[in-house]
C-alpha cells in the first residue's frame, strides 16, 4: 500500500525560514518521518501541517509528531511527541543511552550530533501507529 502524503504550503515557508544552519537537520527530520511513514505498512496518509506554527505531521492511527528549532537554544533543535502520551517515556526505557530527552515531550538533537536513524526511525514509527500500539507494554519496541 502507498502513503498519500498531503502537505500544507504553509509547511514551504516554515522550513524556508529556519536559519541556514539548522534547515539542513530539520529537512533530513522530516525526510526520515515520510520514509518511515512510507515503509509502515498501516500508514496509508500522513499529512503535513502546522501545529502551534511548528511542522507536524499525523496520521489515522498515530499521535501528532512535530519537529522544530528555538532561537532561545540555538544549539539544538528537536522532535516533539504529546506528552500525555507513554511515547517518551518508553523511548526513554528503550534508548536512554542513544537520545537526549526533555521531559515527557522531546528527543533533543545538537546541531553537530550524528542521529541514530534506525533507532529514531523505530521511534517515529511507533508514533506514527501509536493507537494501535499503545495497549503493548512497550508499544511494541
């Protein structure tokens, strides 16, 4: 099955307005949430939006997933989850010695970090799904 992927313009703009050096990290974030919603065989749609004028991204089955950049950290820039959710605290149990976390909300990344893809990928993936993983006591990683 093929993810229809819908994106809001206004989504351009966003990613246009990040600073030079932190847009290369923010696309390659949002590169890695469409190839992962891309592989995950339940995702058929994910749309592109804007929440709280951060990029974000949702599906059926999933709990929002954003990723954004503050001017008041300018050395780090992150993937944000509902905090409501059991999402970072069992990426917490799971990859506590792979991630920075903040909270119940974020995986903080540095600029200069190289970034765990398959681990972050496994992450995102559960986001993506999480409606029909959050019954598993780890949600399924």
């Amino acid at each position: 099955m093929k993810t229809t992927i819908s994106t809001d313009p206004r989504l351009i703009d966003v990613f246009r307005n990040y600073p030079d050096f932190v847009r290369p990290q923010l696309e390659y974030l949002r590169e890695l949430i469409i190839e992962t919603a891309a592989e995950t065989e339940s995702v058929s749609e994910l749309e592109e939006t804007l929440k709280w004028n951060e990029p974000s991204f949702v599906t059926k089955f999933g709990s929002t997933l954003r990723i954004d950049w503050k001017e008041k950290q300018p050395n780090q820039y992150a993937m944000y989850f509902q905090c409501n959710s059991r999402l970072v605290d069992t990426f917490r149990l799971v990859f506590n010695e792979t991630f920075e976390f903040e909270g119940k909300r974020a995986i903080i990344f540095q600029l200069d970090q190289q970034i765990s893809k398959t681990e972050l990928k496994q992450c995102i993936r559960t986001a993506l799904t999480y409606h029909k993983v959050k019954h598993m006591i780890s949600l399924g990683l």
